[in-house]
C-alpha cells in the first residue's frame, strides 16, 4: 500500500513538474511573439518625430515662442534675416513635455539653422522655459 502511495505521489509531482514546464514554455512563446512588436513601438521617455503640417496647424503657441527664443539670442531681423520655414519637430514625455524645433532663417542666399530646445507643462504654465537656442548650420547657396 505504501508502494502505492508513493508511486502515485511522484506520478502527482511528475504531473506537476510537466504543467509548471508546459506554463513556463508557452510564456516564453508569447513573450518571443510580442517581444518584435514591442521592438518597433517608442520607447517611453524617448524622442519621438511629429508630423510638421499637423504640429504647425495645433501648435502656433510652440512655434512663436521658438521664433521669439531665436530673436531674443541672436537679433536676425535686424541683420535682414527672415524666417523661412519649421525642419523638424521632435518631442519627449517627461514631466510635462520637451521640444525640440529646428527652424530655418533665410537672407538672401545665406541660409542658417537653429536649434531650440523648450520645457513646456501644461497644467503649470510658470514651468514652461527655454532651456537652449543654438545655431547648428550656416550655408550660403
């Protein structure tokens, strides 16, 4: 009888044994079936590209304060440049949300890029701050 018992007890932790290995094998699957979609998605916290015509027509507010920061540092109106257009936008989700804005200022045949990094948060306006305008490129035609 007592052959029995533990005969049928090692069956049981065999059984056992079998499942938790079946459970851990299957989670591995379906975590090396999802593991390439979660490769192509953003990374939180990361940069992410915006759409130019889209972020020019939702936020104006974003692009005059980009145009003003360069202004303000460098006087380019009073050297006869001109804002031509808006290169790219990037944004990263931190506690509120960083931009990053390259815009083009043109005169003539002269044409120079900038760089302006902004802090801006929503719900708290007294936090917003430009925390860097920079000239990255200077080209004449």
């Amino acid at each position: 009888m007592k052959a029995i018992l533990f005969i049928a007890l090692i069956l049981c932790f065999a059984n056992c044994s079998l499942e938790t290995i079946g459970l851990r094998h299957k989670l591995s699957q379906i975590i090396q079936e999802h593991q390439s979609t979660l490769q192509d998605k953003q990374m939180a916290g990361g940069w992410i590209k915006q759409p130019l015509d889209e972020f020019e027509q939702q936020n104006n507010s974003i692009i005059q304060t980009t145009l003003d920061a360069v202004e303000d540092k460098y006087n380019l109106s009073k050297d006869g440049y001109q804002y031509e257009k808006l290169l790219q936008v990037t944004t990263q989700v931190v506690a509120g949300i960083n931009y990053k804005v390259l815009v083009q200022y043109e005169k003539e045949d002269v044409k120079r890029i900038f760089e302006v990094l902004q802090y801006v948060v929503p719900w708290n306006p007294s936090a917003n701050s430009i925390t860097k305008v920079e000239e990255i490129s200077s080209s004449s035609q």
